[in-house]
C-alpha cells in the first residue's frame, strides 16, 4: 500500500486495523522499516507519479456536513450488503465440491457481467480518475444498452447498477476460488457511490448551492473503505494522503465513522476476517480471545477416567470403578453405543457404598445425574469451553465426539495451558 499509493502512514496503521496487531515499539518498527523502504523504491523507479493522482479544488463547508453524515449512511448499507452478498455466494459455492466445476460456473457468470458491463473489468482506477475529473459519461460510455448520458438520472442510474453488480462481480470472483482483492474494488465502488450521492442531492431541488462531486467522490472511497474492511483510521489518513492535504479531513471522519459504527453492528466481522470469525479462528486486540484461540483442545483433554456402563450394579461400581480410579467423578456411558448418558460422583456413593445389601439392589443409571455442560469436540471452540466452565461452576466437563465419550477436561489443567499460552503469546 505504501508503494502503490504513496500513503506509507496509511498503510502502517492498515497493519495494525485490519490485523490487530499490538501498537508496541517491537511490532511498530518492522512496519516502519516495510513502509518506508517500499516507498522509497517507489519513489526510485516512478518518481512523483501516482496511481490515483487527486487534486482537491473545492473546500470542505460547515453547511455540508449533515450531507457527509447522510453519505456515511449510504456507504454503511452499501458495505453491509457487501457482507451479505460475500457471505451468501461464498456458503453457495461451497456446496460445489469440486474447483474444476467452481471455476467454470464463476467464470461464465463473471464473463456475463462484463460482456454486459465492461467498467466492472479490472480493478476500476481509470473509471475513478474520470469521476474525480468530472467525467462520469467518459466512465460509462460502454453501457450495453447505449442509453443517453446527457440524461444526469440516467447516469445516477448506470452508477448506482455499477456498485451493485460490482459488488456481485467481486464476490463471484473469490467464491469461484479467484484473487480478485477486496481494496482495489472497495475503493473503485465508494468512488461511484459517492459520486452517485452527490448528483442525487445536487438534483433533487432541495438544496440552492451543489455540494462538490469530487469530494463526495473520494470521501465515498473513505466511508466504504471504514465499512467493508472495517478500518475507518486506514480509510481516514489513506484519503488525506492520496490528496496531499487534510482539507477533507472533517467530512473523512464524519462519514468513516459513521459508516464503520453502523457497519460493525450489522456484521461483526470484516470481509477479511469473516471466514476466521466463522470459525473462531480470528484473532483480535482481545488477549483473551486470542490467546483461546491458540489455545488445542486435544491437548487438554484427560482420558484417565474409569467409565462405567448404565447396567452396572452398586457392586460392580464399587470393585471396577472406585477402587482402581484415583478420580472423584465416572462418566457413565451406553454399553453398546459408547454415548455418555451421564455421571456419577464420589459423593454420590459414599452414602451408600459401603452397605453391602444395595450393591445388586442399586444400578448407576438410578443413581446417575446428567453433567453440568457437555463439550463437544466437533462444534465447541476455546472460547466456548472456557465459558461452559465459567456457566456452569465445574472443576470437571465431559468431552465428546459426535455424541461418543472421549475423555474430560478439568478447570486446573485448562487454566494452567491457558497461563503457558498466555506467556508464550505475550513474549
């Protein structure tokens, strides 16, 4: 990003956004040294010139910024339907089990939308540059249908359709197994969606003075940028570092935060993270979280319990169970199927143990009581258990794998992995 944009501020606080890296000297420095040296090496070979070269000409105006607030709004829906779309081809194209057949079916939608709208090919910057210019019927002058541009809602309407099958042509592309990037397209749409809010307000009579269509245009690429990678500080300094100024950085705030707040509360996760927080995989700046999520269940887990079967006696239970184990708790466990149906505790036979006349009176399914919480192996991550254990106050949970028991997990020997991860992760 340093090197591409010539922002290298943008791009260290990118690192720190979007991966949720710790702002110490030990991680600040290596991104120091990355951003400055690719810039410089941009520099060498290209010299001043830039990707998105962007020129502000109209100044921000107080009387502008409820349109900027309005704009934030537009840029957070337009983000969360992002989200929803990503989620929903992603979940359709799994279902295809094989890549050869992902990438056929992908591809031929792919090539439908840009036979029928070829600004979605690419990465969009020279569309971008033509809004920022003021040339939106340059951008659109291949529309399929061949409809008049001198007609401005005509053009609102080809923009808006723009944005939202972008959006499609994005989501197919990585679906379909494709690398198609997420930033690039991000900023190619909130340009035109910035640059469609502006003609919409200029035209709709109710204001006397026209907003400026180029600051739209880049404050739009900023408002996006906040929702869909949700990193509205990237989004901020990005902007300001692209127009060599902070003329713009007012309406930036304004409408990043706006569009990040309503963002986050619809979707959680970014499009970056959304697979990993899916997943419970995705670290964050929550230690806790993180360090669960380091954290392997396998090696936790303690298989020194003697299990006892529904049908056993008070006797059986006594001579096989309590004298060979040296645990205070016996899951008790079908005979046939190897499920856990329940457990017994040492407290639960002391009373009545040592009565000689109940040992083939009583069965461990009378006595039996069903566990406090049940991990299971295949659905439960870290975070989960170690919320079982919080809920429910045991020093013990049973483990099992598709209803079959595999062992226990004890609160001291979770505790002490996790105080080990925590100390390994912390160094």
């Amino acid at each position: 990003m340093s090197s591409i944009f010539k922002a290298p501020v943008a791009a260290i606080i990118f690192a720190i956004e979007v991966f949720s890296l710790d702002l110490t000297i030990a991680s600040l420095l290596p991104l120091l040294l990355a951003s400055l040296s690719a810039i410089l090496t941009s520099y060498f070979f290209f010299g001043d010139d830039i990707l998105l070269p962007f020129k502000i000409e109209d100044k921000f105006v107080i009387q502008d910024a409820p349109f900027y607030m309005v704009l934030g709004v537009a840029a957070a829906f337009t983000s969360i339907y992002f989200a929803q779309v990503y989620d929903r081809i992603h979940k359709f194209f799994e279902k295809i089990k094989s890549p050869i057949n992902r990438l056929i079916l992908g591809g031929l939608l792919l090539g439908a939308l840009i036979f029928f709208i070829p600004p979605l090919y690419g990465e969009g910057f020279e569309v971008i540059n033509n809004l920022i210019a003021g040339n939106p019927e340059k951008a659109l002058e291949n529309n399929f249908l061949q409809m008049d541009l001198t007609n401005v809602w005509i053009v609102i309407g080809l923009l808006a359709g723009l944005v939202f099958f972008k959006i499609i042509a994005s989501c197919l592309t990585f679906g379909a197994g494709g690398v198609g990037g997420i930033f690039a397209p991000t900023l190619f749409m909130g340009s035109i969606m910035g640059n469609c809010m502006a003609k919409i307000i200029n035209n709709s009579g109710f204001i006397n003075t026209p907003i400026s269509e180029s600051n739209f245009t880049l404050v739009g690429m900023a408002g996006l940028l906040a929702g869909v990678l949700h990193a509205p500080l990237t989004a901020i300094f990005l902007i300001a570092e692209l127009t060599s100024g902070y003329e713009l950085f007012i309406p930036l705030m304004l409408t990043a935060t706006i569009s990040f707040i309503i963002t986050k509360y619809f979707s959680p996760h970014s499009v970056y993270n959304m697979e990993l927080g899916r997943k419970g995989e995705l670290i964050t700046h929550n230690k806790d979280h993180a360090v669960l999520s380091f954290m392997d269940i396998d090696k936790v887990i303690e298989t020194n319990f003697v299990s006892i079967t529904s049908n056993m006696n008070l006797g059986e239970i006594v001579h096989t169970a309590v004298i060979k184990s040296n645990r205070n708790i016996f899951p008790v466990i079908d005979a046939k199927t190897k499920q856990l149906v329940g457990i017994i505790l040492l407290d639960d036979l002391r009373p009545i143990m040592f009565d000689q006349d109940l040992y083939t009176e009583i069965r461990a399914h009378e006595i039996m009581q069903p566990a406090p919480e049940i991990i299971d192996m295949d659905k439960d991550k870290m975070t989960d258990i170690m919320k079982k254990f919080q809920d429910s106050s045991a020093w013990n949970l049973p483990v099992v794998k598709g209803d079959v028991y595999i062992g226990f997990i004890s609160k001291s020997k979770l505790l002490t992995a996790y105080r080990r991860q925590l100390i390994n992760f912390t160094n």
